[in-house]
C-alpha cells in the first residue's frame, strides 16, 4: 500500500545556490515546501544526510539537511542554524502564495443533475446554441455544448443570465450573475 502525504505543499519556483562543506557549489531550484521541508530540483543530487549551505532568493541563507533523494529532486530540512525554520517556511509560503494565489473561487453549493438536462444558451449578439447540463447548483452550471465560449464571457443560459468562469472538458462552467435558491435547487430544476 502507498502511504499518502497529508501535509500540504505549496508550490514555489525559486533559484537556490547551495554548497557543500568544502566550498564547492552547486545550482537548484525550489519545487514545493510544505511542514516536512522543501522539495529541490537540480542536476546535482546531493547524498542523504548531507549538511548543504543554502541561500534562496528572497530567504536567504540557511543550513539544511538532505532528507530525501530521487532521481532529478531531493528534499531538505531547514536546521536551526542560520535562518529560523519557522522564518524560512513562513517566507517561502508567502511568495508561494505571490505566485500562485489561491483560487477566490469556493464551491459551497450542493450540485445536482437534473432530469431535464437540454438547455438554450443565448451568446451576447443574440445567437441561440443547444447545450447539455453536466450538473447545476444555486450558484452556477456546469455545460456541454460545441461552441467555442471565452472564460469572462456573459451567456444567457435558459432564463438566467451568467457568466462563463472556466473551460472543462467539452464545454463550460458558468456562474449565474443571480445565484438561484439554494432550498429550490433540485433534479426537478428548470432553467
């Protein structure tokens, strides 16, 4: 059986200069950090157990230990030395968060499927396209359809207007500008 990770990791690529006891240096970058270390990528791979010095851009330096060595990655813990773990890990979150910030997008929504899944969708210039419901909920539904639609672009789907919030698999997501009641989302929904 796999043992599966629970922690979670933020993804964070940034260039990291580390070097080994006797001065020789070697060039990674930073992968992913989560409460167990940070994940590293480079051509060089350094043993386990190895005590690198390392300085990451926008961190700074620390000491670290190899914990783990794969192929093209190895892991390291921040010691006690240098810059606090706590300081580093509470850095690197930060800039992780910069480049890739969370989705504002929460989905508390129960989704259903309804019974009548046909739908009318009205493009902007009036044009009428045959879409398919994949699922619907109070805040927004989920369609098939063959028509190419842009993320950000207003659609009318049934009788309710909406807003194209994201491309899936053979067609969109949409967010009703008005969200339905949530007590009359049901499989016996119409739009």
């Amino acid at each position: 059986m796999t043992e599966r990770r629970t922690i979670p990791r933020h993804a964070i690529i940034l260039p990291a200069l580390c070097w080994r006891a006797d001065g020789s240096e070697f060039h990674a970058v930073t992968v992913d950090i989560s409460g167990e270390g940070i994940r590293m990528r480079s051509a060089t791979i350094p043993p386990m157990d190895a005590e690198l010095g390392c300085s990451i851009r926008g961190v700074g330096a620390m000491e670290i230990r190899v914990v783990r060595t794969g192929a093209v990655d190895f892991a390291v813990r921040v010691m006690g030395r240098g810059a606090a773990p706590g300081e580093v890990v509470r850095s690197l979150v930060g800039l992780a968060r910069l480049q890739a910030p969370p989705s504002e997008e929460v989905r508390v929504s129960r989704r259903v499927v309804p019974k009548r899944r046909a739908v009318q969708v009205t493009l902007a210039d009036g044009a009428g396209v045959s879409a398919r419901i994949v699922n619907l909920s109070a805040s927004g539904v989920a369609l098939q359809l063959d028509a190419p639609l842009e993320v950000g672009q207003a659609i009318v789907v049934g009788r309710h207007r909406a807003k194209v919030a994201r491309r899936i698999d053979g067609g969109v997501g949409a967010a009703f500008l008005v969200p339905l009641d949530e007590a009359t989302v049901s499989e016996h929904t119409v739009l």
